[in-house]
C-alpha cells in the first residue's frame, strides 16, 4: 500500500514590508509649548466670539436662548416618552404642545383677572400717593416736635413730603412699564412663534446635537471635559427644574392665601412674589413690603394687616423647610450671594437675554473654579515649601 506523500514543509514566504507608520497629524509635529499656545488661542478666540455674537444679535437672541431653555427643562420628560416607546419627533411635538396649552390656559383664565387688578392698581396710585405723602409729613412733624424746630424745618417737612409722593409715583410708573413690557415681550411675535417653532427642533434632535458636539472634543482632555460637563448638567438641572417648580408653588400659594385673606390686589402681588423668588430674597422681601403697604391703606383695623404678615409668615416656613429641600435640597452649588449678582449683572449687560444667561454662565464658571482649586490644592505650587533659611 502506497502511503500517501507527506505534505510539503512550508516555504517561508517572504518577508512582508514593514505596516507604514501613521500619518502622523498635524498637532504630533508640533512642540507641547506650540500645542499649549494653540489650544489657548482657540479658546480665546471662542470666547471673544461669544462676546460679540452677544453683542450684535442680543436683540433676536431671546426666542431662541429661551427655546434652548424649554428644551433643556423638558428633556427628561422626552426621554422618559422615548424609553416608553414613544418615537423621539412625536415626544417633542406632545411636549411643546402640551407647554402651549398650559401657557394658554393661565392666558385664558388669569390675565383678564390680572389686567382687572392692574386697573384697580392704576386708579388707586393717586389715593396711595397721597398717603404716603401725609404719613411722611406726620413722620416729620412727629421729628420736629421731638429734635426742635432748627433742626427740621417747615420747608424740609415740605419737601420730605412732596419727594415721598414723587417716588411712590415714580416706583409705581416704573413697574407698571415693567409689566406691560414683560406681557408686551410675552405677546411678541418672535416669542410666540419662534420659540415654540425652534423649541421643537431642538427637543428632538437634544440627543443629535448632545452626540455631535461630544465627538468634537480634544481627544486628550475627552474624559475630564465629559466630567465637568455632568457636573455642570447636574447643578443647573437641579437648579432650573427645582426653582422652576418653587416658584410656580409659591405663587400658587401667595395668590391664593393673599386673596382669601381679601388684599385688593392679592393675585398680582402673590404672582409677583412666587415668581420673583427666583431672586434669593427678592421675591419674600418685595412681596412683604408691598402686601403690608397695600393693606395698611385697605384695612381699618391692624387685624387685616396682621393676616398679610401671617401669610408671608407662614409662607417662608413652607420655602424653608418643606418646598426648597423638598425640589432643590443640597444638589445646588449656587450660593445666594452670587445667584443674586449673576441676575443683574446679566440683565445689567444684556436685559432679560442676561437674566436667562446668568445662572446657566453661573454654574459654569462655579464648576470651573472648583476644579481649578482641586488642581491647585493637589499641584506642587500648594505644596511647595518655603526655602530654607541660611
């Protein structure tokens, strides 16, 4: 029996050329120092466009930095729709419209009562006037029976009592043009179509727009860029959705206490003070103040007065200890102090589009300066002892 031929040993082919190395990219060539310089440049760069693009277009800006905003309030809620099945474009286009005919319902049912008490504010203003005027002359006639009358005089008496009128006219001229100027922004044609409009693009592709900008980072700094940005997300989320809701409460809850405790003009004062809670302080103290003048000049007797102050009372208890820890609670780095400050300058700078920008830049800039200090605190420049002594 033949046995069959045993397989032939391999021929050693021959060697194959060595794999080209990579193209080597343009930033490998460069010294770390040019590289450094580089990325500072860019930044640079970034942020003095920013500057201008803010500087030229601030004006068309607000339908879509508030866009962006509704977009980013009500992501969650999209996403929770798509992980339920719903399709991402349909999720949107709920949402917006939904938001829509929230916004139309309190148009539909509160403005006329907003508009009837802005009325009653505007015939008032004199009778108010005129007794701010009477009780800043009683306050100095009451100083110059005490101090003698060389030291407060009549014509000062005078004077004190025409300025306290003028300002009451002046504060209440002023905030009367606020108001009509934020329901005139709010009726604006930009705002009403464009925002909703582009609210929606932007709700559906948030998770496009996320993915794109993600792949654009620097490949080195990818992971820490990524980190800061979850940091950031975490704050102004907290701080956005939480205070959103604090404030739609305490206006709830100061329109309705304040008109049921029967202030003439509870709805609008109570409004006010919810929504300018968004303010650390501001809403409360402003909100105070202008109840208990508005109900020394209604009520008769300090009983009504003294219901106003219970209801402000009573409702900084409830911001206190069950509404902010219960929305906000210690997830937001904000200090008081610098939420207040970011709020005018922004609208110092740029109006209300600053207003809308503060906090957003605020929690940036906060995320930052924490990790700087980390990398201070852990970097040889702390650390580094001083010389010896010779």
């Amino acid at each position: 029996m033949q046995m069959p031929n045993p397989i032939p040993p391999a021929t050693p082919s021959p060697a194959a050329p060595p794999l080209a190395p990579p193209l080597a990219s343009h930033g490998a060539n460069l010294e770390p120092t040019a590289i450094r310089r580089q990325r500072l440049i860019l930044l640079a760069a970034i942020l003095v466009i920013a500057w201008l693009a803010l500087q030229l277009f601030a004006t068309i800006l607000l339908p879509f930095v508030a866009a962006a905003g509704v977009a980013y309030f009500l992501d969650p809620l999209a996403s929770q729709l798509v992980r339920a099945g719903m399709p991402r474009g349909l999720a949107a286009f709920v949402l917006v419209v939904l938001l829509l005919a929230a916004i139309l319902l309190f148009l539909l049912l509160l403005y006329p009562l907003i508009l009837a008490q802005l009325g009653l504010l505007i015939t008032r203003l004199p009778a108010y006037a005129g007794m701010v005027r009477e009780a800043a002359m009683a306050a100095m006639a009451n100083l110059q029976a005490r101090l003698g009358a060389d030291f407060v005089d009549a014509r000062l008496r005078e004077l004190v009592g025409s300025q306290a009128g003028n300002m009451l006219s002046f504060l209440a001229s002023a905030a009367s043009r606020l108001v009509g100027g934020g329901f005139a922004i709010f009726n604006a044609l930009s705002l009403l179509i464009v925002t909703p409009v582009v609210s929606f693009y932007l709700l559906r592709d948030w998770p496009r727009v996320i993915a794109k900008l993600d792949i654009w980072l620097p490949r080195r700094y990818e992971a820490l860029i990524r980190a800061q940005a979850r940091e950031v997300n975490r704050i102004l989320s907290a701080w956005v959705r939480g205070q959103a809701l604090c404030c739609l409460v305490l206006a709830l809850y100061y329109a309705v206490t304040l008109t049921v405790a029967g202030l003439d003009l509870g709805l609008i004062v109570g409004l006010a003070s919810g929504i300018l809670s968004f303010i650390p302080y501001v809403g409360s103290v402003v909100g105070l103040l202008t109840a208990l003048g508005l109900a020394l000049a209604q009520f008769p007797t300090w009983f009504g007065v003294a219901k106003i102050a219970v209801v402000f009372v009573l409702g900084q208890i409830l911001e206190g200890y069950v509404i902010y820890p219960r929305f906000l609670g210690d997830r937001v780095e904000l200090p008081a102090v610098w939420v207040i400050f970011a709020l005018f300058a922004g609208g110092a700078a740029f109006g209300f589009l600053g207003i809308l920008l503060a906090v957003p830049v605020t929690a940036t800039i906060g995320v930052l300066a924490r990790f700087w200090l980390r990398r201070y605190l852990a970097s040889p420049l702390y650390f580094d002892p001083p010389p010896r002594e010779m």
